[in-house]
C-alpha cells in the first residue's frame, strides 16, 4: 500500500521540525567548543542531542526506503499503452 501525500508530507514535516532544533542545538555548541567556552553540562546536552539525531536520521532513511520499495512494487503502466 503507497502512503498518502499528506501522510508523506506530515512525516517530512515532523523531521524537518524535530531536526532542525537539534542540528541549531549542536551547531552552538561547536562554535562556543571552537571559540574556547567550554560548558560540561551544554556538552552533555549535546551529547544526548547527537544520539537523539542520529536516531532520527535513521527513522528517516529507513522510511524513506519503505516508501521508495513501496513504490517500486507498484507496477506501472508500459509506455506503449499494452499490457503484455
């Protein structure tokens, strides 16, 4: 079964959402890591943050491919209008 366009679009939606907080998150801490500000509690924070991520960015790529194998497995129509 091909997921709806809105389900597509409500999940990419909620990545972008959650990831894009995480990825500011981590981008502070190493510019202040960078500028010589070092904050134990911020970098373990951080650290978590990064699981989480990555968590996230596996979610993604495996439904991404789920969504991309569910759509292979529709067959389509051949360019000469035949079905053999």
């Amino acid at each position: 079964m091909r997921p709806s366009f809105l389900k597509l679009f409500g999940s990419i939606l909620g990545f972008v959402l959650v990831g894009t907080p995480l990825v500011a998150y981590l981008w502070e801490i190493l510019n202040q890591l960078m500028a010589g500000h070092f904050n134990g509690r911020r970098v373990a924070i951080a650290v978590v943050a990064a699981f989480v991520l990555a968590a996230l960015l596996r979610f993604l790529a495996r439904s991404v491919w789920r969504w991309e194998g569910t759509r292979e497995a529709v067959p389509e129509a051949p360019a000469s209008g035949r079905i053999p």
